[in-house]
C-alpha cells in the first residue's frame, strides 16, 4: 500500500482522521464502506515498558472493552458496533459522536461548568454508572476524557477499556496498576479491591474538576507523586455551592461510606435544568480542532506504592450501597429534546352518532358470539366429538406439544468465573447451556451462608436457571450448606423433596421447593403472591471450595426439567483452573 492511500482495517473501516489519543490508544474516525457511515474506531497501543509476555494481555483488555460495552444499552452509554481484528491486534468499533470531552472543555476553555452543567453531566453519568453496575461492570476510569457532550445535547461516559465484569481476576500483574492519577480511587491505587465504589469516587472527582477547574489532585504532573497523595492525603474540599455536598458525600475515603447512585440522582434532581433548556451553547462546539484537548487526567500505567506507603486495603465485600444489586437504572438520564406534545384528542362525536355506534357495536357482538359458537360446533362434529359436556372424572384432552415435549435445545459450551471479590483463585469452570441463555453474575454478601459468587445462565423467557454458586475460602460442608439453605427461607416457603449422596459420599444432590412471595413489604404474609419452583442441584466441595450447580424450573415443569435440563446440564460442569 503507497503511503498516500488511505488506510483499511479489517478490509472495511477506511481511517480518516485522528480524533483522540492516549497513552493507551488511538481513535480514529473512520468510514464503514459497507454500511457507508463514519464510526470511531479504537486502536490500541502498547505502552512503553511493557514486556512482550504481556502483549496478549493488553489485547484480551481490549475484547474486555467490547464486552463490557456490548453488555449495555443505555442512552448514556456509547454504542459499540463492531470488533474486529487486524492481524493479531483487536480494534473496537463505536457510534462517532460529533461532541467534545468534558476534559477538553474544561481544558481549552480555562473556567468552571455552571451549576446547571455540572448538575447535567453528573446526573448523565450516574445514570450509565447505575445500568453498568446493574450488568455487574465497573467501568474504573470515570474521568473528564471519558464523559462526551454532543453538539445536539446528549452526554455519553465512553472508553470502558480498563472495565471489568466484577466477577473476573484483575489482570494486572503485581508492581503495575491501570487508571489515571488524578481521578483513581484510593482503594485502587493502594492496590486493594476492584468494586463499584471505584466508579462512586471517579464521579466524585469529574465532578470536582467540573466545579472548581481543576483536577482534585495533580502533584505537578508526577503520575506516583499523585497516587500517593490520593492514598494517603485527605479528599479535597470543593468550594461552597449546591454540588459541594454530592461531591463530598462521592469523595468519602472509606468505599462503603460512599454516597449511593440513587441518593446522587436524588440530590442532583432539583437543581437540574429543565428539560429543552439549552445547557451547553452552540459555541462551544464551533472549533472543532478544540475536541482533542490535553487531558491532564490520561489513563497510565502507573508503578504500584512500595508496601510502605500502603493505604489500607479496600473492604472485602462489594459496596454497601447495593448500586450493584441487579436492579435497573430508574431512568435514563437527561433527554437531549424536549419531549413532544400529546396529540389533541378528536372532537366527540353528537348524540345521535353515538347512538348510532352503540347500535353498530351490539350487532357486531352478537355477530360474534354466534360465528364462535357456530365453529365449536363444527369443529367438535367433523373431528367426531361428543357436543355434549365430558363425563364427570374426564381428564382434559393434552395438546401435541404437551403430549410429546419438543427436542431438547442443543447447548453450547460456555465460559464463566466464579472468583470472589477478594480474588480467591480456583474460579474459573465451562459449562454447556442452551445458546440463548444469558448470563449474569452475583456477589453474594454473607447471611445464613456465607460470601460467595454466583453466577446465572436464564432462559430468554426468564423461567428457567441454571445456577452455578462458589463458596470460595469458607469452611462449609455439603450437610452444611442444605441445613443452612432450610434456615434461610421460611419453614412454608421450603419444601426438600429428595436428598441423596453423590461424588463419592463427599457431596450430595437435592431436589427442593420454594415458594417466592411477592408482594407489599418485606413479608407479604398468606395475601402475597408466591411463585413456586423446583431446584435440583449438586453440591460438592473441591480443593476450590464448595461448589452448588443448580437448573431451576417452574414447579409445573419440575420432571421435563430434571430431564431436558439437569440431565444434560449439570454433567458437563468442568473446573478448568
């Protein structure tokens, strides 16, 4: 290829122009030729110092990006559209959005965001961190040149290239972290545990620099000089004003002190503008050469803290809050339009044209009924069926399907890692599932049972699981576990149907039934509605832990799930670390 010929990554994205670059990569805008539209796309970099050894590290973080970002759909979040590769190196293809980056804003511009702005960015950005967390993502580099303002109003956090599912072991060796100084969390740069506490502090310190214009650390461009401050120095002070109080209750040094995401959505609605307001001026997008900007916040690797000066480390347990509960983001954030009116509704029509159309509405009832009723009749008389009522003791005729089940789905290999928040190796398993089941990953706090992680593959319709949970570091027998799982529900809710000895006598296999109640309060009592399931599981222990794979059902379908899925299922669990 001649040097005056445009470059083509994966013979379709035809780079353009460099929109941004890092320590850690280069985006480009770029043309999709087949889909003939622009996009951004990631190129990653290898940073100096970093051995050979570890060159397919930085290229499974790379994938880690695309699957955390393909992991979310959110209006506050950037779309990725694509992964590729290129030889041996993997490039990230996303929506281009035509914005600037909070980092260059406050950059070029030299001044604060008003109250109105900040307050907007803020509550953008804890709206994408609320799905994140809810998809058990923690993006760990929530800064200014991660937040995009577009020119048409909507704000986008980007770049989860250092994200991590939080059930998966950090990647980064010993003597090495990842993140940007001045916007890292202490717990991190102490290198302590990985939670969505992280991502709490990394909005308390945008919005710090969004406020005061300035980064909340910056020890004279020294990236170790500022991770020392951050750990072992006192969270700044913001300047009075509305945000002050969010800021500082993001900024608190002790993770599980940290303000939750609901309560800073909370606090952040009554000073946010309304909506159609214009909050970012049309001007500041005028120079678009502004866009790139000089982010004193950068992503590096960073030298890890001598032991000396180690902070203490992070709690164990994942954030007090329960931002990472699973539950969904309450709303999307700030819409970048004013929602359109109601459409007027049609005048009504007179009286006597009401009349008319009661007349025209009961004939066609009665039009109804009688071609219903008419092809009952037939289809009972040419199948040879009595008209008659079925004889007192009959049972209900059973349809073709529920005669004869449909084939079982072929299942598919599947990877998934049980390892806990404080890293206990031994974590990692395949199992073979049907293709389209999702799946989703749980810290498990402790109660009657101790911590573990759990993680779930459930059907596209919801009704069936298949649950695999490690007790990982806890000394919890098989007998152990099935009387602490008896004491965790109530004496009606849990009904064990089976129990018998598997896995040389170690282990066992039980089959149970739950009764899950919905309803008003914690306890809805005899007037809540309960969902009743069966669960069939094998718990045993290994030189890992105590292990429990389960496949729940409907209780209905207690015998075709033991059958079509636990049956096929639940043999091919195999530990691969």
């Amino acid at each position: 290829m001649s040097a005056d010929q445009p470059r083509v990554v994966a013979g379709r994205y035809r780079l353009d122009s460099v929109l941004g670059a890092g320590s850690m990569g280069t985006v480009w805008v770029a043309t999709d030729e087949f889909l003939q539209r622009q996009v951004a796309l990631k190129e990653v970099h290898v940073p100096p110092g970093v051995p050979a050894e570890q060159l397919a590290e930085l290229r499974e973080r790379t994938l880690r990006e695309a699957r955390a970002i393909a992991a979310l759909s959110h209006p506050n979040v950037v779309v990725l559209h694509d992964v590729v590769r290129e030889g041996h190196d993997p490039y990230v293809v996303m929506e281009l959005l035509h914005s600037r980056s909070l980092a260059s804003i406050l950059d070029s511009d030299r001044e604060r965001l008003t109250t109105a702005q900040a307050a907007t960015v803020a509550e953008a950005v804890a709206a994408a961190l609320e799905a994140a967390h809810a998809a058990g993502i923690t993006h760990r580099d929530v800064k200014p040149g991660n937040v995009l303002i577009a020119d048409d109003g909507r704000i986008k956090l980007t770049d989860f290239g250092i994200a991590r599912n939080v059930s998966e072991v950090t990647m980064t060796h010993t003597g090495m972290m990842l993140g940007s100084p001045a916007f890292i969390a202490p717990e991190v740069a102490s290198g302590g545990a990985v939670t969505y506490a992280a991502d709490l502090w990394g909005l308390g310190a945008t919005l710090f620099a969004a406020t005061e214009g300035r980064p909340p650390y910056d020890e004279g461009g020294d990236p170790l000089a500022t991770v020392t401050e951050v750990v072992r120095g006192s969270p700044p002070t913001p300047s009075p004003g509305p945000l002050a109080g969010v800021i500082q209750g993001l900024m608190a040094k002790e993770p599980s002190e940290r303000s939750p995401l609901a309560e800073v959505r909370r606090r952040l609605r009554p000073i946010l503008p309304a909506h159609g307001e214009e909050v970012f001026p049309a001007s500041l997008f005028d120079d678009t050469a502004a866009a790139g900007g000089n982010d004193p916040g950068a992503t590096q690797i960073i030298p890890r803290l001598p032991a000396a000066q180690d902070a203490a480390s992070a709690p164990e347990a994942a954030q007090a809050d329960g931002s990472g509960s699973g539950e969904l983001a309450a709303d999307p954030g700030p819409l970048p339009f004013t929602p359109s009116q109601r459409p007027s509704r049609a005048a009504e029509p007179e009286p006597a044209s009401r009349r008319r159309l009661v007349l025209i509405s009961v004939a066609v009832i009665v039009v109804f009924l009688l071609a219903v009723a008419g092809g009952f009749l037939l289809v009972r008389t040419v199948s040879g069926q009595s008209l008659g009522p079925p004889a007192e003791g009959a049972q209900p005729e059973r349809t073709a399907e529920e005669a004869e089940p449909a084939a079982p789905q072929p299942l598919q290999l599947r990877h998934g890692d049980a390892t806990n928040m404080r890293g206990a190796k031994g974590g990692l398993f395949t199992v073979r599932v049907p293709a389209d089941w999702k799946r989703f990953v749980t810290q498990r706090p402790a109660d009657t049972l101790p911590t573990s992680t759990h993680i779930q593959f459930v059907s596209a319709d919801g009704a069936r699981t298949l649950g695999v949970e490690r007790f990982a570091g806890e000394d919890l027998s098989a007998q152990q576990y099935v009387g602490r799982l008896r004491e965790s529900w109530a004496r009606p809710d849990f009904t064990l149907v089976q129990q018998e000895k598997v896995h040389d006598g170690e282990g066992v296999r039980i089959t149970y039934r739950t009764a899950e109640r919905g309803g008003r309060g914690e306890d809805s009592g005899e007037d809540g509605r309960a969902i009743n399931r069966s669960t069939t599981a094998d718990v045993f222990p290994t030189s890992t832990g105590l292990w429990v794979v389960a496949v729940t059902v409907p209780v209905d379908q207690e015998r075709l799930g033991r059958q079509h899925l636990f049956d096929r299922i639940v043999p091919t669990f195999r530990q691969t670390d």
